[in-house]
C-alpha cells in the first residue's frame, strides 16, 4: 500500500473514524458491506462445501471481510501495513492471525496454511497506484498457484462504468478519488494468471443518493435486473487461476 495509506491510518482517530464513521450502522459502505457479507458467505458455501478453505486476506484494513467469514474458514490470515487498523480489527472481533507486511519491497509471503484457499482484497485497488495493485495480486497469485488452489475475491468500489463516473472531472486529481473500469480489472487480474468467473454488483447509487428513499427503491429493483452488475458503483469480481 502507499505511504498515505499507511501514514493516515497510523493515526489512531483515523482508524477509529473508519470503522465507526464510514461504517457506522445504517450508513452508505454499511450497507453494502451486509449485502458483500451474504454474497460471500453463500459463494463459500457453494464452492467449498465439503473443505472448508483457510481465509487470507490482504490489506485487511479493520477486518470486515474476515468478519464476513467468520465460522465458514478453518482459519482466517489478516495482512497489512498498519498495526493501528490491525489492532482495531482485533478489538472489534475479527477473528484472524494478524500480519503486519512492508509497505514495499518482495512480494509479502502467505502463510503456508493448506488449501483450498480463499483470498479476500477489499478497498484496496483504487487507494493505491498500479505498482500496489501488482504487489497485491502478486501476493495472491502466491497464495493460488493453480486453478485448483481456491477463490480470489477483489473489491472495485469505484466502477468507471457507474453513475459515480459522473463525478469525475469535478474530482479530477483529487487523491482519494480514482475509478477502474471492468476491462482494466480484468488485465490486472490477467496480468498475474487469473480469470474473471463471477462479477457481483452491489448498489447503482453513490453515498450522496443514499438517503433517498426513492433512490434506494429504484436500486434495489435495478439490481435484480439482469446485467445490472456491468453499471454498479461497487463490484466484487471472483477469479480463479488460468493453469491447472
């Protein structure tokens, strides 16, 4: 991660506005994060039904994907760069080993925990530049050498195909704003041998339309169309390694 990510959650009211603020209870990224907890609790019931997989996931920040599997992993790896979020996710219940990893250098290396495996990076791709999002799927691709190695689960919180786009030269060069489209995506996770198998969407609104009540009806008959993942502001993309 970037020297900012790191810099900014170092600061303890940092950490602790993230976890209380941006996900307090009923708020825009609260929401979504419940409807992310079901999606994954059932994609990990569907695929690993009979083995449950151990859990690693990389820049873990407070611990929300691995609160979302809790119960469903035999063991659960939290990797970052901040022992500030880290110790914030272990006092709010997460679950895991905790691992602080450098901010650069090789690649961090999993830990050796069997297979299969699921690999969790949320919130991740649009705070960091190009080389952070290599290191992290390079990390991933550890964790995966082959197809039958487990699930890669990535977070696109900011679809340059979504209405979000719209806000985007007004917020241009302003540094906690960026945008991935579906295509590039897909090339990161190319680049490092994995395939796109699933994409989930998971709101057609931005936070300022959260508290719409008509907006919020309008999105959720939006999603149950069909197709309607290609336009949504949040995505979660499902992948597995190209080579047996």
């Amino acid at each position: 991660m970037t020297s900012d990510y790191t810099g900014v959650f170092q600061d303890t009211e940092a950490v602790e506005k993230y976890e209380t603020v941006t996900y307090a209870p009923d708020s825009y990224a609260s929401r979504i994060n419940d409807r992310q907890r079901d999606y994954l609790r059932s994609l990990v019931r569907r695929e690993f039904p009979e083995h449950p997989p151990v859990q690693h996931d990389f820049a873990c920040g407070t611990g929300r994907a691995v609160r979302a599997l809790h119960g469903l992993v035999r063991e659960a790896h939290g990797y970052d760069t901040s022992a500030e979020m880290m110790a914030k996710a272990a006092e709010v219940g997460s679950r895991a080993y905790w691992h602080l990893v450098p901010q650069d250098g090789p690649v961090p290396q999993p830990v050796a925990a069997g297979f299969p495996a699921i690999v969790t990076i949320f919130r991740l791709l649009l705070n960091v530049d190009e080389g952070v999002r290599d290191r992290a799927l390079a990390f991933a691709a550890k964790v995966l050498p082959h197809r039958g190695s487990g699930l890669l689960v990535v977070e696109n919180h900011g679809n340059a195909g979504s209405v979000r786009h719209l806000r985007a030269r007004r917020h241009n060069g302003e540094r906690w704003f960026a945008e991935l489209s579906h295509d590039e995506v897909g090339r990161l996770l190319a680049r490092h041998g994995f395939e796109i198998v699933e994409r989930r969407g998971f709101s057609m609104l931005t936070p300022s339309l959260h508290d719409h009540r008509v907006a919020r009806l309008a999105d959720a008959a939006a999603r149950r169309v069909p197709g309607s993942d290609a336009y949504a502001v949040n995505v979660l993309y499902t992948a597995r390694r190209l080579h047996a």
